[in-house]
C-alpha cells in the first residue's frame, strides 16, 4: 500500500509503502515489510518501482551511471576516482587498458593524479564499494577544460528533452560539454563563452521547477552571445 503520491517531497525516515507490492530503488530502502525514504527528494513512482530523487546533497552511486570523476590516488593495480560522493570509487587496470601491464609498470602513463575521466559505474556493493570501467562507448579521458557542480537531481533539466537543452547550450557557445549523472558537468571552450555556459547553467540548476525554462535560456544566450538561436 502507497503511503505517498507521485512528485510528492519526502524527508529521510518518512514512509513510503507498506507490504510486497512495490521495490525501491535509488534513495529509497526496505526494512521488513516497509519502504522508507534515505534522503530528501521527490518520489518517484514508476510501475512497481519506487524511488526517491534527491534534491539536495552528494551523489549516491548507482551501476550503469555514467560520472565525471577525478583521478585522486594511484594504487597497486589501479586508480583511486572522486565523483562527488561520500564514497570512492576504483578503476581497475583491466577496466582502464586494453593491453597487459606487467608488475611494477607506472600508472602515471595512463592516468596520473589529477587527470578528470568519463567513466562508466559498472558494480556497487552492499557495502557502496564502487567500480569504475573505461570500457564502453564514450567514455574517455577529459583533456583541459574544468568542472561545473550541481546538484545531481538537476542534471535532466541540464540535458533536457531529447537532449534539446545540452544542444541549444553548444550551438550557442561553441563549448564542449560533457555531463556526468553524478552532477559533475565538464566544460572547454573560449575564456568568455565558458563564462556565459557557466551563467547559463546555474540559471537552469536554481530555475529547473519552473515551466518555460528554455525559453528563457534561449533569450538569455542570445542576449549574451549576439547570436540567433533555433530551438
């Protein structure tokens, strides 16, 4: 049984479902036969799942997310990666390279500290023991540019439908912009147009609840770029 409707807000504790009926998923949790919420977020409720999207806080790991992280230690057998969460993840060498790497090799010829990567979350343990991989299509090693946080929740608005809010942001100031579901967004472009995506993604991220947002968008990178734009 629904204790709570769908988009209604939840606070950590707060009574999802009663009984079998329904799973939880992402900040939601079972205890007997109760669902409870794990943070503050909106409810969610799709078919017999049932999730919490928080609205605030860091990013929860979840297998098959792909994420933004940063090169923070170098291991034994691979790389140590923040992205933003209270808990690490680990890059093994089998995840990160393609050929074999004898014992002893420097890992810096791959990734050194510091490098900023798009990776792929590919196992997280019931004790939040996070892997990473390189492996699939897309994910790379970020050269230059720097890093945009926002809350994790908003990265959809960010994307937008059918990824029409993104494009707009690229035609309109001709950076490249990556997005991490984990709220990491990387951006490289010109000194001045990263300025103007900067400004254009924090007005998303604060006015993400709203209705006409990317109109909005549009006049304001018009406004700022001089250039027209076709949505």
């Amino acid at each position: 049984m629904l204790k709570v409707k769908n988009k209604d807000i939840v606070i950590p504790g707060e009574i999802l479902a009663e009984g079998m009926d329904y799973v939880p998923t992402k900040a939601a949790y079972r205890v007997g036969d109760k669902i409870y919420a794990y943070r503050v977020g909106l409810v969610e409720i799709n078919g017999r799942v049932i999730k919490v999207i928080p609205l605030s806080g860091g990013y929860i790991p979840t297998e098959g997310d792909t994420v933004i992280g940063v090169i923070k230690d170098i291991l034994v057998a691979g790389w140590k990666v923040y992205f933003g969460s209270p808990y690490e993840g680990v890059l093994p060498i089998k995840e990160a390279v393609n050929e074999f790497v004898s014992k002893g090799t420097d890992l810096r010829k791959y990734y050194d500290i510091g490098d900023i990567i798009f990776t792929k979350i590919i196992t997280v343990t019931s004790q939040m023991l996070v892997d990473l991989t390189m492996k699939d299509k897309g994910l790379k090693k970020l050269v230059g540019g720097r890093i945009i946080k926002i809350t994790p929740a908003k990265v959809p608005r960010v994307i937008g439908k059918k990824a029409s809010m993104i494009s707009m942001l690229k035609k309109a100031t001709n950076c490249k912009i990556v997005v991490g579901k984990n709220g990491f967004i990387w951006i490289d472009g010109s000194p001045r147009m990263e300025v103007i995506l900067e400004k254009a993604i924090r007005i998303i991220e604060e006015e993400a609840h709203t209705t006409g947002l990317t109109e909005r968008i549009k006049e304001f990178l018009e406004k700022e770029t001089n250039k027209k734009i076709q949505i």
